[in-house]
C-alpha cells in the first residue's frame, strides 16, 4: 500500500467516526426527549371538574348540535340544534335566588 491509499483510509475512518459520535449524541436527546415527555404525561393529572358559563356539543363536520349556557345570573338554557344550525329544542330555567 503506497502512502496515498493510507491517507484516503485515515481521512475516510475520522470522517465515520466523526458521523457516529453525531448519531450517538443525536440519539442519546431524542431518547432523553422522549423519555420527558412519555414522564411528563405518566405524571400529569386531569382536571376533577370544568368552569365555563357554554358548553357546545359540535358533530364531526363542525357545526353546532347542543349547547348549555348560563343566559344570565339567574338563567340557564339547554338547546339542541338539527344539521342547519336550527334550534330544534330549548329548554330554558329560571335559578331559585337563595
């Protein structure tokens, strides 16, 4: 082997090193990455209740189909709605004042 063919094979060796420690480095965050994330979710706790003053029920195209809403301090509706967006149902209630 002539001194030019040992080169090639030195620059060639540093060069597949150099990729290696890239992919090891690059695969050590990803799996640190994933392994925060998948304890991070292990850990997180949904919350025991939900606070809005409407709720709406959509179907899968979107639109509109039940609501629940506070109209006023003293007032609640439950409405259903047909394809259109149409109420079809309301059924509306006056809170007792304590």
């Amino acid at each position: 082997m002539n001194e030019t063919t040992i080169e090639t094979l030195v620059r060639r060796l540093d060069r597949v090193e150099r990729e290696n420690r890239w992919w090891k480095v690059a695969s050590a965050g990803a799996l640190l990455l994933l392994s925060f994330v998948f304890f991070l979710g292990a850990t997180w706790k949904a919350p025991i209740e939900v606070r809005s003053n409407r709720f709406v029920l959509t179907d899968k195209e979107g639109r509109q189909r039940v609501t629940l809403e506070m109209l006023s301090n003293e007032m609640v509706r439950f409405a259903f709605y047909d394809r259109t967006e149409t109420q079809t149902l309301s059924i509306s209630r006056k809170l007792p004042t304590r």
